[in-house]
C-alpha cells in the first residue's frame, strides 16, 4: 500500500502578500488625490447625517434637513468623483468648495462647522493636486561655455 503525499494548500497565503497589496495601494493612491477626496467624502457624510440626529440635538428642521441631505450627497458624490476620475479634479473641487460653503445657512450651520471645514479643505486640495511626474532620468545641467584662456592670438 502506497500513500501519497499530503496535498499542498492551494489558497496558502504567499509571504509578503499583505505587503505586496499595500505596496499595489500606495501606488494607486498616489496617482490620485486620495486625501482630497477622503476629507471630501467625510466633510459630506457629516453634512449628511447631522439632520437625522435626534430632535433635542438639531438646530434646524425642515428644509435645512433636506437640503443637508443633498449637499451631503453631492459632496460624497463629489468625493468619489475625485477619487475615480482625478481629470475631472477641478470642476469636482470647486463644486465641493461651493457646496460646502452653501451648507453653512442651508444645513446645520454646516454640519456644526466641521463638514463645512472638512469639504472646503477636501475641495481646495482637489483642485490644487498635481499628478505626480514621472521619475525618468535627470540630463545634466548645462553649463555656460567658459572663454578660452590664453588664447595665443596676438
């Protein structure tokens, strides 16, 4: 009687594989303005669900709650805008600036201040993101053509 080998595990984790999908994330993160869009995304969620805290605790019912509502869904709107299409940064940011501004008097005096803050900084760092440069190969400085020393010409 023979007995074969114990089957090697199929769906054994490789070593550094945790590492190799930070590493991955990294560089997608950086091609992005991910922080932009996350305090976008949070400024927005504040925004959003402020209005649905319990009566003792809201400033504002009634249309401020809906318009809360959608000023923080075009701001999670936005984020995710941001995030997955990084071309269209600067119209997504400036409408994220323009709408958190806008919550101020529309929801809660927005979102108590701190969604407000959060997606004007999230806005404002969309549109001021910049993809990184390629990293290729420095060319030399060029130097100015030095005069000839001693030239024997009389």
């Amino acid at each position: 009687m023979t007995t074969d080998p114990p089957p090697e595990p199929t769906g054994a984790p490789t070593p550094g594989g945790p590492r190799r999908a930070r590493t991955a994330f990294r560089r997608w993160r950086r091609t992005r303005p991910f922080w932009a869009a996350l305090w976008t995304g949070l400024g927005g969620f504040v925004i959003f669900f402020l209005p649905m805290a319990p009566l003792g605790k809201i400033l504002q019912v009634g249309v401020g709650g809906i318009a809360g509502m959608a000023g923080g869904v075009l701001l999670m709107a936005m984020a995710l805008l941001v995030l997955l299409l990084p071309g269209q940064r600067h119209t997504a940011g400036v409408i994220a600036v323009i709408a958190g501004v806008a919550s101020f008097p529309l929801s809660n005096l927005g979102g108590l201040f701190v969604g407000m803050f959060l997606s004007v900084l999230g806005g404002s760092m969309a549109f001021a993101w910049l993809p990184e440069k390629p990293a290729g190969r420095r060319r030399p400085r060029r130097t100015a053509p030095s005069a000839s020393v001693g030239s024997g010409s009389a």
